[in-house]
C-alpha cells in the first residue's frame, strides 16, 4: 500500500481530487447549502454566478486536500520535504530560536495537515498541536498516527491549557487551528468577516501570559498546484494594564490575521463550518427547525414520564 500512494503521481492526486469534489458538490446537497449560505453571508456585494463557482471550487479543493492526506501516510520525511515549498522561513526559524516557545495559528485551508507535517520536518523538531477527538474511534487512531509519525506531539483539546504550559516552558512551538467556533462561556466576542462571532483565547492568553510571539501560518495550494507554507512575522500584540481589553484585542489581531488569509484564497477554506450559528442562528434555519424537534421530544417524553407517575397507584 504505501509503494502504491507513493507511485501516483501528485497530478493525477489533484484530478481525482477535482472528480471527487464535484461529485460531492453534485451530491451532498445540505453541505452545498451551508457553502452558498455562508458565502452569501460574509459576501453581500458577490453575483449569485460567482457564489456558485467559488462553492464549486471550495468542495473541489476539498476532494483534493482528502486525497493528499490520504497519501500523506504513504510518504517518507524526504518525499514531504520536497512535495512542499516555504516562504518566510526567517520567521519560523526565529520562533524555533526563542527560549519561551512560540504559538503558531493557522486555519482550515489549504492542506493544513501536510503544513503541520512538512514545518516539524523542516525544522526538525516536532510541533505540539491541539486537537478534538474525532468520532470514530478508528479514524482517530489513523489521524492521530498520521500526526504524531514523525515525532509530533498532540493534545487532545479538552483540557489542554495545563499541557500548553507545560510545552511552552520547555521552549516548544504550539500549533493552534483557530478558526473554528467556541462556545460563548469559553470564547471572546470577535468581527469575522463583518460579523460577530465567538473565538477562542487560547492563543492570546498564552502569548500575553508567558511573552510567546504568535505567527499566522498556512499551506496553501498554489495555482501549480503545489503546496506552499508561508509563515508570517510574529504578530504585533496589545499590552497594557487592562489584561482582559487586550485578550479580547489581541483575538481581534489573530483573526482578523486568518480572514486576510481566506479573503486571498478563499475557494480554500472549509466553508462547510457553520461558523455564525452562535449569533446568527437564522443563516441555518435546518439547525432551529432540528433543535425545535429535539425539544419536542423531550417535552413529549416528560410528559409522558409525569402521566404514568399520576396513574400509578398508591
């Protein structure tokens, strides 16, 4: 098996990714929904053609980035390394340098699995990265050994901060995806895109506490189609004598950091999150019409629970 992902020729990866992706597009009605929502929602002044398009390419660049990692598992240290270009590397050997760790973020674009594997390669030196258990317990496993097969470190997101410490003081490098969701009592309110949205503190917290620098960083699929990681300059963070103004300040910088990123490749990001259910729950109106079932259910079940318990004799 691994002769045979390492004998297919990476053009021939990124066609069957496209076929894949469109017949996702063709198929998977409901998730092409939350893609022309969301593109919709954060791109008023966009033609209903162009939103079309780019949701086409979006589930296109997705079919290829599933076939990438696929083969991921395939390739040995020397194949990743010449499969991926860097750009910026001045700033991730910097951070590499700096005795109090450093926190890199990064978002669900590009290949962002082949970006985390590639940088630890690179560097040589493994990365920490935090993640959530996915829900098949076989898939976990194989994504987890993806992850960790060359030496990589990863914690499981529930209860991370006290390993994120931990990682920091020993001089390592953190790798936080920051564009997803976070529910409200853990997370900041942000603008993405025009719109507000809860984000997590994880990163600003860290920097702020511990005086890490924080680089934006990604893997991009480029118009070759060739991977590029691109690491930025450490952020400019706000500092002052109000620690929760500039948590809630320095989450701005950091996001506001991914959406450049999106807004210059946005056919590769994951528009299938739905990243504004939190506050504006009408964008997914089959999630409210969900919801109302489950309560309906559950009043229904209470209700019968209470009418036995009143015909039950003394």
């Amino acid at each position: 098996m691994p002769r045979l992902g390492r004998a297919v020729p990476h053009r021939l990866v990124v066609r069957a990714g496209r076929c894949l992706g469109l017949a996702a597009y063709v198929l998977d009605v409901r998730h092409r929904r939350i893609v022309r929502r969301n593109l919709r929602f954060t791109h008023p002044e966009w033609s209903p053609e162009r939103i079309r398009r780019l949701s086409r390419e979006v589930f296109q660049n997705t079919g290829i980035t599933v076939l990438e990692i696929c083969r991921m598992g395939c390739l040995s240290r020397e194949e990743i390394l010449r499969s991926v270009r860097i750009t910026g590397e001045e700033h991730l050997l910097s951070a590499l340098k700096n005795p109090k760790g450093a926190v890199i973020i990064s978002a669900h674009m590009g290949n962002w699995e082949m970006g985390f594997l590639f940088t630890s390669l690179y560097a040589g030196t493994p990365l920490v990265g935090v993640a959530r258990p996915l829900g098949s317990r076989l898939l976990n496993r194989w994504v987890r050994d993806l992850r960790t097969r060359f030496g990589n470190i990863i914690l499981d997101k529930a209860g991370a901060l006290r390993d994120m410490v931990r990682m920091l003081r020993r001089g390592k490098v953190l790798g936080l995806l920051i564009d997803q969701g976070t529910r409200r009592s853990e997370g900041v309110e942000v603008t993405f895109f025009g719109h507000t949205v809860t984000a997590t503190p994880v990163a600003a917290l860290l920097a702020r506490r511990y005086d890490c620098p924080v680089l934006p960083f990604f893997c991009i699929r480029e118009a070759d189609d060739r991977l590029t990681v691109t690491a930025q300059p450490p952020l400019r963070l706000r500092k002052t004598d109000d620690p929760r103004a500039d948590l809630v300040a320095n989450t701005q910088i950091m996001t506001h950091a991914i959406e450049a990123a999106i807004r210059k490749y946005p056919d590769q990001w994951f528009w299938f999150h739905k990243r504004w259910k939190r506050h504006y729950p009408q964008l997914y109106p089959e999630d409210l019409a969900r919801r109302q079932r489950r309560r309906e259910k559950r009043l229904a079940k209470i209700r019968k629970t209470q009418g036995g318990r009143r015909r039950t004799p003394c």
